[in-house]
C-alpha cells in the first residue's frame, strides 16, 4: 500500500518509474559485465577476470590514466560488427527496464576501425541493426553521437569526423571529443569541428573533467561547443559559471563516474547542487553505467541523497534533457509534455505533494 511508504520511499518509486531520457552514455562503455565475459571467451581474450567478482574488481579505478585502459580491454573483446550490434540491443533492453524512453548514445568507433580493422560504415550497420530490435521491443530511441578520440592517430580521428558528417542521415546527431583530455587538448581538434559545425552537425565534446576551467573555455570558443561532456571543473572558475548560466550552454553531469575516477575525492565536493543553484543547465548521466556500478535510475537517487534535489527539481533537470536533446523541435515539445502529463500521474500514485 501506497500509504504504508515512508516519504522518501515515495520519492524512490517516483524516481524508478519516471520516464526518463539520457545524453552521456557510452555504447563501450556500456557493456553488461556477463556479455563482456561471455565476448572475451568467445574470441579468445584474456581478461583479468574470470566471473563476475573478478569484473567488479577489474572495474576499481586508480585513476583516468587506469580508466582508459580497462576501457581499451573492453574495446579488445568488440571483435566483430555483430557484438556491436548485441551490445547495442542490450543497452536498449536495459534502457526500457529503467523507463528510459530516449537516449543520445557516444559511439567510438574510430578505435574499433583502429584495433580490429572494421569499417565505420559495417560498424554503424551492426549499431543502427540492434537499436532496431530495441525499438522494436521497448519504443526506446537511440541516436549517437560519434566522438574522437583524442589518443588514436590524426587519420583516424579525421576519418571518424568525415564519417560521421556523412552519416547524419543514418542517426548521427553529433561530433563529440573523448579520451586523455589533458594531453590533448580541445585546440588540436578545431579543424574537424569546424568542418562538423559547417556541415550542420553539433559539436559536444567532453572537457572540464580531468582538465580545468580552461578546457571548457576553449570547446566553447574554439569548438563551438552546444553541449558541454562533464565540465564539472567549470566550479573553478566564477567567471565560466556565470558565463555558462547566461548562455545556458548545459553540462551533461555523470556524478558516480567523477567520484569513481577521483575527479572529486568525495560526495561533500561534487559541485553538482552548486552549478545547479548558480543557474547553469545540467543533466544527470551514467556515462558508463558498469564500469561505475551505477545507473540513470541510481544517478537519480544520488542526487537525493547526496545533494537533496526534491522531486519538481528532478522533473526539471529531466525536461532539460529533452530540450537540449537533437531531436527536432516538434518531436522535443511532443515527448516533454508526455513526460509531464506521467510526472503528474506518479506524483498522484505515489502520494507526493509539490505545493
């Protein structure tokens, strides 16, 4: 019975049945740890792990330098389109069990061309393949968001940017920017991203994560940055946070994922609640879901638990996910009003009053 629930269970119901939509996920990063198991077996990989405590332990962080590497082990097991494809689907199925209806997905395959020889368009196939069984199955949405990565070689990183320009038609919806941040930064990639911007398609690079203030100003001025990977450290600089707040440029936030990789020692220092209340745009990822031991949904509860965001504040940050999405505009008014007529129903079973 709903009135034998105390109120913060209430809250928690609300947060596991709300819909949902999502901006910084990782497609690699996203693996469930028995495929990961199940791939590595397949072809012949030799993980640090043999079962899923050995995973658990395989995914302790030291630091991003130890992050990136686990993350090219999983890119080891990626063999062949087809796992692309499944681990695809199985980001989808995932996706439904938390009620997330849409999902702007960072996709990487400049390393998989890299490693194992595919071709981008092959690689794209296998994705678009298993976003389709999900959307058969579940009605969630999936479009990517290609991202260089700072650490391949320049005629990779150029590939992937001319590829996903000529993709657009193919859920290609942005350019983004991952890997070593701090050794390469946001000025040695202003062509590719000039030459995204001038063909129409978004730039939203990560920066302002293991890199400070100033990596944020130069996506923003250099890359013309629309959306803003992370930019926690924004918080070290008063003058990017106004700037920030008053160009309502939004910060895709992973709070599990900072803490995980040390940008932020402890839960007391993430500056989640502090950019909030200073007015800048931001929106509660998962980043790489697994590897963190985390979800939307678990994203979500930590940001009442940790930072005291009470439920109107959760529909907020969840309707800014919608309104800086890169679906077009009648499809963003569509799924917002969805979203606020089914707020209003769970705020109604679950017996929370927001007056």
């Amino acid at each position: 019975m709903i009135e034998a629930l105390s109120p913060r269970e209430r809250i928690d119901g609300f947060i596991r049945e709300m819909p949902k939509a999502e901006l910084h996920v990782h497609l690699e990063g996203a693996v469930l740890p028995e495929t990961l198991l199940s791939l590595a077996k397949k072809h012949g990989v030799d993980l640090p792990a043999r079962d899923l405590d050995g995973i658990r332990e395989f995914y302790t962080f030291i630091d991003f330098d130890h992050f990136v590497r686990v993350y090219m082990k999983i890119n080891d097991c990626l063999v062949t389109p087809e796992d692309v494809g499944l681990i695809t689907e199985e980001l989808g199925n995932e996706a439904a069990r938390q009620n997330i209806r849409y999902l702007e997905v960072t996709i990487s395959p400049g390393t998989l061309v890299y490693i194992h020889g595919m071709s981008f368009d092959e690689i794209l196939e296998q994705i678009n393949a298993g976003a389709e069984r999900a959307r058969t199955k579940h009605g969630v949405r999936m479009q990517w968001v290609l991202d260089i990565i700072r650490d391949m070689p320049p005629h990779i990183r150029e590939a992937g940017a001319k590829f996903a320009i000529d993709a657009m038609d193919r859920g290609i919806v942005a350019l983004g920017l991952g890997g070593t941040e701090s050794r390469f930064p946001p000025e040695e990639f202003t062509d590719l991203f000039r030459m995204a911007r001038n063909a129409g398609l978004p730039g939203t690079p990560h920066a302002g994560e293991t890199a400070g203030p100033e990596s944020i100003w130069n996506a923003l001025q250099l890359l013309d940055a629309v959306r803003i990977g992370h930019g926690v450290r924004a918080i070290e600089d008063p003058w990017l946070v106004e700037h920030l707040a008053e160009s309502q440029i939004p910060l895709e936030i992973s709070p599990t994922s900072n803490i995980c990789i040390g940008v932020f020692d402890s839960w007391e220092e993430h500056p989640f609640r502090t950019l909030y209340d200073a007015g800048i745009t931001v929106t509660v990822n998962s980043d790489d879901p697994p590897m963190f031991n985390t979800s939307l949904t678990q994203e979500y509860r930590e940001l009442v638990d940790r930072f005291g965001f009470t439920v109107p504040e959760l529909e907020e940050i969840t309707l800014d996910a919608v309104t800086h999405s890169f679906l077009p505009e009648s499809e963003k008014r569509a799924m917002a009003a969805e979203f606020r007529s089914e707020f209003a129903e769970l705020r109604a079973k679950f017996g929370i009053d927001v007056d």
